[in-house]
C-alpha cells in the first residue's frame, strides 16, 4: 500500500492544546468535498443550514468537528463553518444526581451512565437546533472540568452549523425528533475493540482507576457504543475510522462497511 502523509494540526479543544494529525488523502477527498457540499447547500437554500456529524463515542468527533472549522475559514472557497457539540445538552450534574431510571429491571442513578441517550435533555436541543436554523441563538457547552452543564455559553450566529455527537441519528423515541433538524448528516463507523481501549484510557485519564474504568465500560461506555451502531438512521455519507486514526469514506450505494472495520464483538453488546 502506498505510504500515508500525514498533516499536523494544532487544535484547541476544550481548553486543551491538542496536536491532531490528518491524512492529505482524507483531507483533500473526504474533507473538503464534504465542506463544498454544505457550501452549495446553505446557498441554494440561502438561510442558516444544520449539519450532523454523528459517531459512537471516543470516535474522534470533536476533534474533527473542530478541523474542519478551522479547514473551512482557511479556504475562502468554503463558507465558515462553526463546530457545536450536543455535550452542553446532558441534564445538570444536579439532576443525574437526584433521578433514577428503569434499565433491565433495576433502577439505576442517571448519573451512574451519564452519557447514556437517556441522560440528555431532547426537547432543550430541539428547541436550540430549530433556532439556529432560524437567526441564530446561544449554544449550551459542557466543561469537562467542573464536569457540568454551562447554559447558553456560546453565540452562534454562522450560516453553517457543524453539530457532533452520539446520538443525533438515533432511530428511537425522541431522538428522531433531532435527526429531522439536520439538513445533511455524516455518519462514523468505528471498530467497537479500537473505542474499547480509548474510552478506558479517557476514564482513568478523568480520575478513575483501571478497575473503575472498566466497569464503567461495561456497564455505560459499551452499551453506548454499540446502540450507536446499530440504532443510527442512514446518513447522507458515511466515513471509517481506521485504526490508524485515518478517515475512509464507505460508498453510500454499497455501504460495505465490512471491508474497513469489524463488526461488535458479541460480549460486548
């Protein structure tokens, strides 16, 4: 196979400085064309336009989110995009903290599997997408070190909103209801083994023990994970994540996703 370049770029995310790196193959075929479709559709359509970057989670979305902002205001070929994340819309730490919910027969605290679909607020983001696409509004974001909610933290005025997250093609009760707001969606595969080990690596970078990160996998993460995967509608496109960390983009007509990643291992569904 013909070596790999790969770019370096320096991102911000979350507050951190993070250096991410990018095949020019992905950049220049699956990147900027994806950012020249929603160019032609925000002017065609001539309003606000909401794009959905979806993936099961530790795929890489923020990350990526995040690049093709910056990718977008570095060519002027592009209209500018702005990344939003759904995070900000988890319910309050207070509220997990304070509500059960039914899973499998048992009730359980929210807030042991914050992450969950069931852990976030559907009609708050509902009301927030549909006022983007309007004139604009103010965007929840989620500080990841006081691990909370912050409301309205973020003006968003773009006429490209760029929306990632886990759940925002999920085929299920009140998440359609999201899905229908996009105007085109981007979908990401990934190789539930690969996710395995860096969602345990990121609890026990957040605090937790090796032990404490595991079963947290098995009893939130994991299930999490292969929800995505399975119960997420058909998306306008769809990209792998390879285990390199590269993007390859699955013909939408064939959509055969075997040949670039595993399918769930069943002990872990």
């Amino acid at each position: 196979m013909p070596e790999k370049f790969w770019i370096n770029c320096p991102l911000n995310i979350n507050g951190l400085e993070l250096d991410a790196k990018f095949t020019k193959n992905a950049v220049d075929n699956i990147f900027k064309p994806f950012l020249r479709k929603l160019t032609e559709i925000q002017g065609m359509m001539d309003r606000k336009i909401v794009a959905y970057l979806a993936a099961p989670p530790a795929a890489g979305k923020t990350t990526l989110a995040q690049y093709l902002e910056k990718l977008s205001r570095e060519d002027p070929v592009f209209t500018n995009v702005r990344a939003l994340g759904m995070d900000g819309f988890h319910y309050d730490s207070a509220y997990l903290k304070a509500n059960k919910i039914l899973r499998d027969g048992v009730e359980i605290l929210m807030n042991d599997i914050k992450g969950a679909p069931e852990t976030f607020d559907v009609d708050t983001m509902q009301i927030k997408l549909r006022e983007v696409r309007q004139e604009g509004t103010n965007w929840n974001a989620y500080d990841r070190i006081i691990h909370d909610v912050v409301h309205d933290a973020l003006s968003v005025e773009d006429d490209i909103v760029l929306v990632e997250g886990n759940y925002l093609l999920l085929d299920e009760p009140r998440w359609t209801n999201i899905r229908v707001l996009a105007d085109y969606t981007v979908f990401v595969k990934a190789d539930p083994a690969y996710l395995k080990d860096r969602l345990i690596f990121r609890k026990m970078k957040s605090g937790l023990t090796r032990e404490q990160a595991e079963n947290f996998y098995v009893n939130s993460d994991s299930k999490n994970v292969i929800r995505v995967l399975e119960n997420s509608a058909h998306a306008n496109e769809t990209w792998a994540l390879l285990p390199d960390g590269d993007y390859a983009k699955i013909d939408d007509e064939e959509e055969d996703f075997d040949s670039v990643v595993f399918e769930p291992d069943e002990g872990e569904a």
